[in-house]
C-alpha cells in the first residue's frame, strides 16, 4: 500500500484537528497553571516547621508521583459512580482530564519549587525581615521572584510534558489530537498517515511554547539586563520629613539589652549581657571568633531570638525572651523593627531588582511617600554613598565594595535610629574594604548611631566612641578606645586578641 502524501498534508487544514490542538493547549495550559500555583503552596508545606503540615505534604507528593496518571484519569472520570453529586462536573472528560492531571502535576511541580525556594539564600528573608517587610511581603517581594526564576526552566520543561501526557486523556474520550487521529484511521485504515499528522500537531505545539517560554526565561534573567551608568537627575529632595524620631528623643538611650541570654543546644552564646547605646554613639563590638558578637547584635533586632531579657528601643520595650514570654507578644513589636537598620557580612541584596530598586523597595513596601518621593530619597541615600551614577544597575554587575555601599543606602533609605553593622567587611576583598570603611566613618562623622561588629581593629580605634570586647558570650571591656589602649597593656587576653588581629 502506497503512502498517501496527499492525504497526509491535507490533515493540516483540518478543522477537528486544529479544534483538538485548541483543546490540547487549554487542557495543559490551565494544568501547568494551577498546578504551579496549588504546587508553591505544597512546596511551602514541605518547608514548614509544623512537622504534620510538612508530612502531609510529602504524603500527597509520595502518593501522586505514584499513582499513573492513566490509573487517576480513569479513577477521576468514574467518580460520579461512587460519588453521584460530583457527574455534573466529572462527566465532562475536559473537566475530570483537568482534576486528574492538576492533582498529579502539582506533586511533581512541588518538587521543582521546593529546589527553587532552597536555592534563594537565608540572607534574603533576612534583609526582608530586617527591613520590617512582613512575611507574606516576603515571599511575595523577595522569595518567590527568585525561586520562580530559578524554577522556571524546570517548569518550562514539564509544561512540555504536559503537553505529551495529554493524549492520555483520549482514555476519557475527550476529542485530543491523539483521540482526533485514532478516530479517522478506524475509518480509513490509514494510520501510518494520520499518525504523522497527529505528530506535526503535537510537534507544532511545543514548538511554539518552547519559543515563548524561552522568551520568558530571557526576560527574567536579570543576569542579561545590562544597567547603564546613569546621569541621577531629579530634584533634591528635602530629608527632614524622613529624619529619625531618635532626632527629637535625645534624652533616652537609641536602644537597650537587659540582661540577654542566649544558648544554641548546651552552648551559652550570650551570657547575661546588658548594654545600652546613646544617640550618637558609634560601638565596635570586637573579640575573638565564637565570642558572641553576631549573636549579641541579631539579638538586637530580633534576626536571633533572646530566650531570655529584653530589649528597648527608644525607652519602649521591643522584644522579650523567647522563654519569658508568649509568642503574640513578640510578634506585636515587628513594626518597630524599621528604626533599626542592618548591614550584613554579605550584603544579601535582591539580585532580581536594580540597585535603585533595592533601595526603594522597604520604603515603597511600608508606604513611606509617593513613588517619585520614594525614587528621590532612594537616589539621596545612594548619593550619599557615592552609588548614584549605578542606580540602574543590578547586583551583579557590581564589585563587592559597591554592593555594601549599596545595602548601606538600603539601611539608611528607612531612616532608622540606630544601624547595627554585622562585619561588613569580611566578605570583601581587601582593595574594596576602604570605601566601605569611608562611608561608614562618614556616617559616623554626621552623628549616625551605630552598632558595628568588625575585625578591623585600627578601624574601630579610630571611628568609635566605645569598643565592647566580647569573650565566651560576655562583654569583658566597655569603654572608649583610649581606655582599651591602657587596658590592652595589662590585661593579657585583650592585648593577645589585639596583636593577633593586627598581626
Ligand atoms: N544558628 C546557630 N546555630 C548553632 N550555633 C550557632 C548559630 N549561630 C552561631 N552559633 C554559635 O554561636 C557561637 C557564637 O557565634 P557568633 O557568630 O555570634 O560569634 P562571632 O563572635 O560573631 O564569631 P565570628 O567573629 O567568627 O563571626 C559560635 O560558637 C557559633 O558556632
């Protein structure tokens, strides 16, 4: 029997195929959809503290990854046997292929977003949570553009999938391609013939979103957004609406620990500290590593529990011992969080928004003016910071020094009462320490109260009203630099630690 090429090319023109691939593109494209969606909150689920919330969900995945899709779509089809009030909506083969294929993608898509989310650092929750964005903010504004960014070939590839597995659904007798075909050959006994035909549509399909989806994955990869230098025009902007309330409440310490403890498993990382900072005030929180001092200062703002003590900020209390009091209490106080601002070791800026973004995106969060207000307070603190010119720019087009300076003006884009500093050179290479060191000296300078854990000895002699030296989770000196100077010549412990880092 002789191949019918004519027959074969006429299939592209017909009517029950094209209505087929109509079909076949809804049915995968409303699947893939809600399933990334049902799959985020399953994949959230999986990450949860609550341990039933988190197996319940490996249970769904563990079940629907291992029930055939075939198996489901017969299962689901047939369901108004079992259960009558549900045929109004599973008779439909459209409707039950539907349910079928969304219960069992969402188990795999799961597993895409949970690799997604696991990929986006710890830092960025952090930065989010240090800039008082709540957690829903969190997700939505921080974690789930990166995770979706890192997912999104995955994704791209299993809507491919989908696309395939819908010929399944011909089991159901919904008019697919698959069920477009079989039904011509049983006529025509030309299967070799239709079957090309059924494979040019699939072929056409996929080949369309593959383009599309591609697309999308460019459009998203910030890393191929080149940011210009930019000319930073706009109007000065007038800063005293954005000043501090700290400014008019001089008469009370910025912020106060009272005797913070602290212990991860049978290590006491805080032991009793109490420690109060004056407006105005630059304190170096120095001492060997393991001695406490990034635990003494995330304690500060909340980013490491107390489990016992409190800290009060501008007189008012903020935070409480994790075992001194109920959760409720603590969660009351977060707004308060924005007077404090944070700088971390590595920067943890969001590598999805410009650098002007970056900046804008707590004010913006927490409404603090209109956008173009926000744009030049925004563009003021990256002046400040000598970033103005690389506001257009994204994260990683800039060196590790320019990163910093940026999540200074980050910091100081909210105003805050007091900036707590958590080594903020330590991850940078020597050639870039200087201008941090500059912009954080010229903040000192212009009476910027700050907390600023740092190895940089020479540096905190110079810059700070009082250096705490930390040891074994307690504050062994408290003083000005002169007073460490004298101490360091008889006290042996802090002059080997001062040696030892200088050396
Ligand atoms: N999340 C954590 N879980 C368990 N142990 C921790 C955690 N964070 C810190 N520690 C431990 O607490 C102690 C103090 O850590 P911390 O980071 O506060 O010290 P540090 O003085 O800042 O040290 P470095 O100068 O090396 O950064 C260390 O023994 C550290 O291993």
């Amino acid at each position: 029997m002789q191949f019918d090429w004519s027959y074969t090319l006429g299939l592209f023109w017909s009517r029950d195929f094209w209505s087929a691939s109509l079909t076949v593109v809804e049915l995968s494209l409303l699947s893939w959809l809600i399933a990334i969606v049902l799959g985020f909150g399953l994949a959230l689920c999986m990450r949860s503290s609550n341990m039933v919330v988190a197996r319940a969900a490996g249970l769904y995945i563990w079940l629907f990854r291992s029930v055939p899709l075939l198996v489901l779509l017969i299962f689901t089809y047939n369901m108004p046997q079992m259960f009558p009030s549900t045929s109004a909506f599973l008779s439909k083969p459209f409707f039950a292929g539907l349910i079928a294929m969304v219960l069992s993608e969402t188990a795999y898509i799961a597993e895409i977003h949970r690799g997604g989310l696991m990929a986006v650092q710890r830092g960025q929750a952090e930065a989010g949570k240090a800039l008082g964005i709540g957690a829903f903010g969190i997700q939505r504004l921080i974690i789930i553009p990166q995770a979706l960014r890192v997912a999104l070939p995955a994704l791209a590839n299993e809507y491919i999938s989908i696309v395939k597995l819908t010929s399944l659904v011909s089991v159901i007798s919904l008019s697919e391609i698959l069920l477009v075909g079989q039904r011509m050959y049983t006529q025509n006994f030309k299967v070799l013939e239709t079957m090309l035909g059924v494979t040019f549509y699939y072929v056409f399909i996929v080949t369309i979103f593959t383009v599309l989806l591609r697309q999308l994955e460019r459009y998203l990869d910030v890393t191929r957004h080149v940011g210009e230098m930019s000319a930073v025009t706009g109007d000065m902007l007038d800063l005293k609406r954005w000043l501090p309330a700290a400014d008019s409440r001089r008469d009370m310490p910025v912020i106060e620990l009272k005797n913070g403890r602290k212990s991860f498993g049978m290590v006491d990382v805080l032991k009793d500290i109490n420690l109060c900072i004056d407006t105005g005030q630059v304190v170096s929180v120095i001492g060997p590593s393991g001695s406490g001092k990034s635990t003494l200062i995330r304690s500060l703002n909340g980013l490491e529990p107390l489990d016992h003590g409190e800290v009060l900020l501008q007189g008012a209390r903020f935070l409480q011992g994790r075992r001194d009091t109920h959760r409720s209490q603590e969660r009351t106080s977060r707004k308060r969080i924005l007077d404090i601002g944070m700088v971390f070791q590595s920067f943890n800026l969001f590598p999805h928004k410009s650098v002007l973004g970056n900046v804008m995106l707590a004010p913006r969060y927490h409404g603090l003016g209109s956008d173009a207000e926000i744009r030049q307070l925004a563009l003021a603190m990256l002046r400040k910071v000598g970033m103005a010119a690389h506001a257009n720019k994204y994260p990683h087009q800039l060196s590790g020094g320019q990163q910093q300076r940026v999540a200074i003006a980050r910091a100081l884009a909210m105003r805050p009462s007091i900036i707590l500093f958590d080594e903020p050179t330590s991850a940078l290479d020597p050639e870039t320490v200087g201008e941090v060191l500059r912009v954080i000296r010229q903040l000192a300078a212009e009476g910027t109260t700050m907390v600023i854990v740092t190895h940089e000895m020479q540096f905190a002699l110079d810059v700070s009203s009082r250096i705490l030296f930390m040891e074994n989770g307690r504050v062994e000196f408290d003083g000005p630099p002169d007073a460490l100077r004298q101490t360091s010549t008889r006290d042996r412990r802090v002059r080997d630690f001062m040696f030892g880092v200088d050396a």
